[in-house]
C-alpha cells in the first residue's frame, strides 16, 4: 500500500466519471477515426458519406456515431432524407481539458524555482552590461536550439524592444553569466500585461542553477508589476530550457510544427505560457 504524498490532488468524482466516459469511448479505434473525419469536415458528414469514407458499413457507422453522440463529442440531425453528423464544437476545447485536468496541469502552478544558488546575484542591466548581454546572446545563437536568430541583433534595437523594468542580468563573481528580458507582446492596450520572454546563460555556465535565478526574479518581478501572462516558445530539442520554464509555472500550450527555419532547416517549438497568480 502506498500512501499519498501531500502535493498529491484528487480529482473529483464527478469529472473522473465524466472524463472516464469520454476516454472509454474512444476506446475504438473505428471511432476515433470517425470522430477526426467528422471534425476535418468542415460542414459535416452524412452517415452514408462516414461508412463509405471509412470503408465500413452503414449499419456499424450508425452504431459509432450514436456512441459519440451519446458522450457529446458529435451531434445528428436529419436532412431530408439523410443523416447528417457535425462536430460539437464544445469537445475541441472540452476533450483537450480533460486530458489536462487529469495529468494536472491545471492544477496550481509553483510560483518559481526556490533551489537558486546563493552566489548568484540578480540585479537590472545597466549600460555597462550591454557587451556583455550581447556576447552571451552570441553564444545562446551558436547552440542552435536558443532562437531562430543568426546574428546577433544590436543594442539599439533590443533597448527598443524589451521592456524598461524587466531587463535583468546575473552575476557571478563581479561577472555578467547570465540574461533575462521581456518583451511586449503587442501594442494594443488589451494585451498590456501579456509579455515573451528571453532568458540566456553564457557558455561555460550553464548547468549551475544561473537560468533558475534569472527565471525567479524574472517572475517574481512580472507579478509585482501586474503583467498577467509570460509566454515564449522553446526548442522541442531544448529540453533544459522546457525544464527551467515548467519548474517556474510555465505549463505547455502546445507545440508548433515547422514554425521557423533555420539554416535551412524547419523546427517545431514548444508554446509556454504563465499566468499570474491573481490575474
């Protein structure tokens, strides 16, 4: 017998029975082909055009359809003399909850990493410091999985660009290891408190829990100052970086396939994003 740990959580009956129905009728292969055909259509599908599609018969398309139809993942109308099946939209966002809920990433996120080393200090940039941010954003690009960058921009432009408040370096015996910055996502006023966010360790230094201590200051400071949402996309090949930003809050939004290329090669990123506490 094995007994809970304290950070365990307990999903409530009712949403395990909910969700265990959803997952169970998926269960059949058949049927998960059908369910994508159905959503892939833009305008719906009748039975005759699914069992033909699939290549099974009417009567067992009839039977997978009424079993989606039960749990909600599709809806059936007649059309004269058809039966037509359209996705209910509320699964596209439902069915992808579920599987969250259950693998608990909406449950309450870490604020941020507490394990940072206390001979690290964070402090603001200052202009001195900009030779050396640009060197180790110069050394972030050599990895081939920090950015799609391929040279390093100037300081002019990155002063441009990155927020006044949220421009942090870390140092490490009197020097510069490591950078963190924030970026508005968009100059509408709706979106004023969302920001992207940078964070770069200079070769040679990575590993030593810097990007932990550029990452806590970096939302702790988000917080005080009301953004609501950081997000950034990483390297599917990055996996350091992915675990730096989940130990921080940040969970998974999804992966973008073939988002960039770079030197001649398509990546896919994966989409992070978090949430104040409050907001």
């Amino acid at each position: 017998m094995t007994t809970a740990t304290p950070e365990a959580r307990v999903l409530p009956d009712t949403d395990a029975a909910t969700y265990a129905d959803w997952f169970a009728c998926l269960a059949e292969p058949t049927r998960v082909r059908l369910l994508h055909a159905v959503a892939t259509a833009p305008r719906g599908m009748t039975v005759g055009a699914l069992a033909e599609f699939l290549g099974i018969s009417q009567s067992t398309c009839s039977h997978h359809v009424r079993k989606l139809a039960d749990v909600g993942f599709v809806r059936v109308h007649k059309e004269r003399t058809a039966t037509l099946v359209t996705i209910n939209a509320a699964c596209c966002a439902g069915l992808p909850h579920a599987a969250d809920a259950v693998m608990g990433l909406l449950a309450p996120r870490p604020c941020c990493p507490e394990d940072v080393p206390t001979d690290v200090t964070v402090r603001a940039l200052r202009d001195e410091d900009w030779a050396a941010v640009r060197r180790i954003y110069g050394e972030g690009i050599a990895t081939g999985i920090a950015t799609f960058e391929t040279a390093v921009p100037s300081r002019a432009s990155l002063d441009a660009k990155w927020l006044p408040g949220h421009r942090w370096v870390a140092e490490l015996d009197g020097e510069v290891v490591g950078w963190a910055a924030a970026t508005p996502v968009s100059a509408r006023d709706c979106y004023a408190g969302v920001a992207e966010t940078s964070i770069y360790v200079a070769d040679g230094h990575r590993g030593r829990g810097i990007g932990k201590a550029l990452i806590r200051k970096q939302v702790m400071a988000a917080d005080e100052d009301g953004l609501w949402t950081l997000q950034t996309s990483i390297f599917t090949g990055n996996r350091a970086g992915i675990g730096l930003h989940h130990a921080a809050g940040f969970r998974t939004v999804g992966i973008r396939e073939r988002i960039a290329q770079l030197n001649g090669t398509w990546h896919d990123t994966v989409f992070v994003e978090r949430r104040t506490a409050v907001g």
